[in-house]
C-alpha cells in the first residue's frame, strides 16, 4: 500500500480519517513538507519573534518524544546552517541562567549523564580539541567541581605492559618540542619509532657511545617521560647541575664518564683543554710541553690499538696527586676511543671517582 499523501512511497502508519501514511505524522510525508515549502516560501512566520508559554514548551516536547531525524533530514539542516552566525554567539548568560544550569548539572539531570560515546565520536572530541588551552577560570570550575570526589584511579595496580605503555613519550609531537624547546632540539636528535607507525611514540640517542643505542652505532631507544622531560629542563635551565643524560640502561649509565657530573665542572675542563682558562696545577704551555713529552715516551702511538695517539693521560689522577702534574712518567699515550674506554673506567678525573687510581693502566704502562 502506497503513502495516500502522494510522494510515492510505501504507508506504515493509518489515521483516524482513514488515510494511510509513509511517516507517523502526516507533515513528515515528503510530499506535503514539499508544498509546505511552497506556500511558506517568502512568507514570514507567525510564529516569529513570540515566546510560547510553559505549557506550549511542554506539549511541544511531549510530540516530540521519541522521534528520531533521518541522516538526510540532518543533512540539509546542516547544509541549511552552514556560514550562518550562531544566536548565541558573543551572548553572555545572566548570573540566574549559569545558576540554573549548574543546579541541573549538580541534580545530575544532564543529557549526557551515564551516556557513553562511539569510538568514532570520542576521536572527533580529541580532534576538534587539539591544541585549546584551558583557561584559569575554567580550571578553577573542574577543580571546585571534582572537589571530594574520589579518583577512579585512586588504588588501581597497573599491569607492567600499562607502565611500560604509560611511560612511553607521547605527551607531545616532535615538532610541538622544536618549537618550545628550541635548544633541546639542537642538542637531541629525536625521531618516531618505526617499528609503530602512526603512534608518534619519541626515541632519541644513548649517551653511552659504546652501546649500541648511541649516535656512534647508529642506535635509538625510547626513553621514559621523567628521564626525557629531566634532559630538557636541564639544557633549557642550564645551571651547573647534573646535565641528566639519557642512558637506555642503568649498566651505560654506570659505564659513562660523564654520569653524575656537573656541567659546571664540564665547562671548565673544556676551558682548560682549549687555553682559555689555566689549569689549577700548570698553564697551558706547561701543559703542551708535558704532552708532547709524554707522546715521544710512546713513539706518538697508542698504547692500546697502536693508532695515533691524540690524548696525554694522567696515570694517577691531578686531583689525588697534584705534584706529578708534569711528570712525563706519569702521562699515557692514547687515542680518543681507547681513552673514552680504558682511561675514565676506574676514575681517572671523572666526577665522584676521581680519588680512585687507575691500577690497571699503570699495570699495562709497566708490561
């Protein structure tokens, strides 16, 4: 049986005149809201600009209980709106107004209560909500309202697979960092994990260069939040303190020579080792003479792989024997990797372990 208001389609729903209907409500038939258009069209609304009495707003809501829009009516409502300017806009509730918008809100007779989203529709949320900032005020409002409440979180045991995901780096995108940490980025080098594209999960290089992780082998790793945002508070608020590298394990962290010492002390040896600042137990040109002293001992080679040597090293360290300073007897010939690797291993001017002395080197100094 076909629609007896014309537009063709088939009847589901009969009223008590006897018609047959494609819709519950005969203006809802395509064609009849098709010559409703018609007649309205350059009309002006009676309707306009009157207020309706609470008993209208009520029955008008009742005949609209449990109806439902079709996509395409949704569809042209939206086309119809697009580029026009909400009544709302630049409008500011009175004080009555919030009142009563926050007591429905406390009786919790809010629409959304208990409702839950689409996935679809929590990812349109994120998206439109990239990059807004939440002003003072509305942080005021969140905190006064979850204020007493208990926190869904609060006694929960996470899984070590949700520590390891929660620890990972995806606060904020590589180029978010760029911009705010302009001097971090220079000195880290950082990229996205590709073994999981689409993540944006940050790796970065470990500072030990002879791990397989660091810029030397061509390594990354992914760090974990407190160690990463450490590193660049202390490049961003350069001090003297701990420069707080980033080290994929505790063991390249105990090996480095430069764990647990202080930029200041960093600074100053570069100082010393260019001639801008006089080393505490010889000047520079001392220095120079010591050194190339101590390269002829080993006939300019390294005493380990035999390359050319680079670096004059102190047997027993300055800071625990300052008065074989220039003893040529006391200085190694060695290469940069090699004095990275044997020299600062057991002390040697490294930070905390300087007091200690290098009894293997001066084991291979006498062999």
């Amino acid at each position: 049986m076909l629609c007896d208001y014309g537009c063709g389609q088939q009847a589901i729903h009969q009223f008590k005149n006897g018609k047959w209907c494609c819709s519950i409500k005969y203006q809802h038939c395509p064609n009849i809201k098709k010559n409703i258009s018609k007649k309205m069209k350059g009309k002006v609304s009676p309707n306009k600009g009157k207020k309706f009495s609470k008993n209208h707003k009520n029955k008008l809501s009742e005949s609209h209980k449990g109806y439902k829009m079709t996509n395409d009516h949704k569809l042209k409502i939206s086309i119809a709106n697009k580029g026009k300017v909400s009544g709302m806009k630049g409008r500011k509730h009175s004080e009555e107004t919030k009142l009563k918008i926050s007591t429905t809100l406390l009786n919790g007779k809010s629409y959304w209560n208990n409702k839950t989203f689409s996935k679809e529709h929590k990812l349109k949320i994120s998206e439109s909500n990239k990059g807004k900032v939440i002003s003072d005020r509305q942080k005021k409002i969140i905190s006064a309202a979850n204020k007493g409440k208990n926190n869904k979180m609060y006694g929960k045991v996470f899984s070590s697979k949700m520590k390891k995901e929660m620890s990972i780096v995806r606060i904020m995108s590589i180029s978010q960092i760029q911009k705010k940490y302009s001097t971090f980025a220079i000195v880290e080098e950082m990229r996205y994990n590709p073994d999981k594209p689409g993540e944006k999960e940050i790796q970065v290089h470990c500072k030990n260069h002879f791990c397989p992780n660091s810029k030397e082998q061509d390594g990354w790793f992914t760090p974990n939040k407190d160690s990463f945002y450490s590193r660049i508070y202390a490049i961003e608020h350069l001090d003297g303190n701990d420069a707080r590298y980033l080290y994929c394990s505790n063991d390249c962290k105990d090996e480095c020579p430069l764990y647990n010492k202080r930029v200041s002390s960093l600074i100053k040896e570069d100082q010393i080792r260019t001639g801008n600042i006089e080393d505490p137990w010889y000047n520079s040109s001392e220095y120079k003479t010591w050194r190339s002293k101590v390269f002829e001992l080993d006939d300019n080679k390294c005493v380990y792989c035999e390359k050319k040597a680079t670096i004059a090293h102190h047997i027993l360290p300055q800071k625990t024997h300052p008065e074989l300073s220039l003893d040529p007897e006391n200085g190694l010939s060695v290469c940069q990797k090699c004095h990275y690797k044997y020299g600062h291993q057991e002390g040697c001017s490294t930070g905390n372990l300087s007091k200690l002395l290098c009894k293997r080197i001066i084991k291979i100094k006498k062999e």
